[in-house]
C-alpha cells in the first residue's frame, strides 16, 4: 500500500513542476504612455506657467523608462523563481519515485 503513496506523491509533485515550467512564460507588458497632447494657446494671450511643455514631457519619460525597468526586474525575476520551483518540484517527484521503486 505504501507505492501508492509515493505515486500520488510522485504525480502531484510532477503535476506542480509543469505547471511553474508553463508560468515562467507570462511577463507583465511594458508600460506604454499614450501621446499626450501638450497645452498650447491657439489664440489670445500666452499665459507663462513656469513649466514648459519639454519639462513634462521629460518626466513622464523618465516615469515611463523607471517603471520598465521594475517590470523588467520583476518579469526575470518571477521566471528564475518558476524556473527554480519546477526543478525543485522534478527533483521531488524523482525522490518519490524512486521511493516508490524501494517499496516495491
């Protein structure tokens, strides 16, 4: 009775380990901003706001570039973690086979 264990054990373990190997897959998409349209009288008088139109859009750029940079960080760093359980999960299920092989 006890192979029966280490085989539910050996299937469970290789059921998790496919399952993190399929995931390391997904990443999060890069942050994309939309084209903003910067104010510019038309007509009248300009008003000085003290904040030029360059300077806004250099820091939603820069917002832009940073945040990429975390989802890039974040995305590797959640396949090496995939990666690293599916292994873990394999090499698991392994010992429970060859578990199962010392019980028969």
């Amino acid at each position: 009775m006890l192979w029966i264990i280490w085989l539910i054990f050996a299937l469970v373990f290789l059921l998790l380990a496919c399952y993190h190997w399929r995931e390391r897959k997904k990443c999060a998409p890069l942050f994309h901003l939309p084209e903003i349209p910067y104010w510019k009288p038309t007509s009248g008088i300009p008003v000085n706001t003290g904040i030029a139109d360059a300077d806004i859009k250099k820091a939603f750029d820069d917002f832009e570039s940073g945040f990429n940079s975390y989802i890039t960080d974040f995305n590797n760093s959640a396949y090496r973690q995939n990666v690293m359980q599916s292994g873990g999960y394999l090499l698991a299920s392994l010992t429970a086979i060859v578990s199962l092989l010392f019980t028969i």
